[in-house]
C-alpha cells in the first residue's frame, strides 16, 4: 500500500473494520482493510485518551520515518471521533506476546536476526535525529515472516542533541538509563540504553528485574548493578548488551 504524501488524510468510508487485535493505554487497534483491498492496522483513540495535538503530533512523525524496519503509517483519520491511525498490518503482533508464545521453538539464529532487525530500524531513528524513549519488545511488532519493526511513537521526539522531559513526566523505570531515572534527560545514548529490549529477546520475553519494585531497580542501577546474561545468549553477544548499560 503506497499513499502520495499529500494523500495522509484517509476516508474512513474508504476503511474496513475487521477484528480487534490489540489494545493500549490509548485505545484499540483493529484489522481492516483499505478499500477493501489492501489489510491494514487501525488505531482507534479512545475519547480523552490523548490530546488532539499530541495525536497529530505522533502521525506527522510516524509519517516522516520511511524505513524497512519501522512500522509504517498510512495515514490518518482526523475528520470523525474517534480519531484513527491506518498504518502496515504486522501479522504476527506484539514482539513481547511472540517470544512468550514461541521463543521456544525459535532457533538462535532467528533471536539474532530480530534483534537485528531492530538495531536497524533504531540506527535509522538515531541517523534522522529522533529518539524512541519507549523502546522495549513490547513496543516492537513481528510480521507473517517474523522480521521485527520498531513501532508507537507516542513518546519520539525530534532532538537536536538532549531532551529533558517536563516534570512529572512518565516513562518505564526498568528500560531506563540513570540520567532518566534521577534528572528526566533523554538522548540518543538513552535508546542505547533500552537496547535491553535484546535482553528480553534472549530472555523469551521475562521482564527486565522482574521481582524488583521501581525503586529498587533506581536504586540497584544506580549502585551498578545490571541484568545478568540469558542463558541463550552468549557471552560475546552479552558481552554487547553490557556495553549499552555502560554508564558515561
């Protein structure tokens, strides 16, 4: 499915609703098609769920990034409530939900590749000066050939070098380097960070300090203390995440 960029505002007459196939903090997404034809994700924002402005904020740079290993946006539905993002259909859904699911019976070599996949989508990112700040398996999707992309936006920004969050800002503690977690400062070095989304890979989707509260992660990462090696993992490829928790 390919849209002009002048074509980013859709019909919903033009839309299909199928079946519900996830959902979030800020509504649900369906499968549907486009006119009738092409399958399609549709995001449907839950009234009050999120600011008008924040949800033409995260289409307009959902529709700036263009790359093989990011979800692509479509387009969007802003004439009717609910608002809608129509954006690719990943067969196989949530990354998080896939390695619990059949991390098992998935060969190393396919672990490798995903995460992969992911390096590149990120470099991508990083390379056009955006940040992701919410990187982790469950923010990433799998498609009918089980490659990954990175998806929702919802907290990307355009950086020219460092981000400081407003205050009182949210953001998940345990993917979260020490400059986030004491002083709300995000770069480029903060996706690195959350490159424990590899972790989870490995892991077969456990999650990061997975018996620790909130503040005992700020505090334990804070002392030094890391994530310890998957057992599928090996220590060269270990060796490679410890290094995106070094602290500069």
């Amino acid at each position: 499915l390919f849209l002009p960029p002048e074509k980013w505002e859709i019909n919903p007459s033009e839309l299909t609703f199928m079946k519900v196939v996830g959902s979030g903090q800020f509504g649900v997404v369906k499968l549907g098609k486009y006119r009738a034809d092409h399958r399609v994700a549709i995001k449907v924002i839950r009234e009050g769920a999120m600011y008008e402005e924040d949800f033409i904020e995260e289409a307009k740079v959902m529709r700036r990034l263009c790359h093989p290993k990011l979800v692509q946006l479509y387009g969007v539905c802003l004439q009717q409530r609910p608002l809608l993002i129509v954006a690719e259909f990943m067969e196989n859904g949530c990354l998080l939900n896939f390695l619990r699911q059949r991390g098992r019976s998935l060969m190393d070599s396919w672990l490798l590749s995903m995460c992969q996949d992911i390096c590149e989508g990120m470099e991508y990112l990083e390379a056009h000066s955006f940040i992701h700040r919410d990187l982790a398996a469950r923010n990433c999707l799998v498609n009918e050939h089980n490659v990954v992309k990175v998806s929702d936006f919802g907290m990307t920004y355009v950086l020219d070098n460092q981000y400081t969050s407003s205050s009182g800002a949210k953001f998940p503690v345990k993917w979260s380097p020490p400059e986030v977690l004491h002083y709300s400062k995000y770069s480029s070095k903060s996706d690195v960070w959350s490159f424990v989304v590899m972790w989870e890979v490995y892991s077969q989707g456990r999650t990061p300090f997975e018996n620790r509260s909130n503040l005992d992660v700020v505090n334990d990462i804070t002392r030094g203390i890391r994530l310890y090696r998957p057992h599928r993992a090996s220590q060269p490829l270990y060796a490679i995440m410890y290094r995106c928790w070094h602290e500069v």
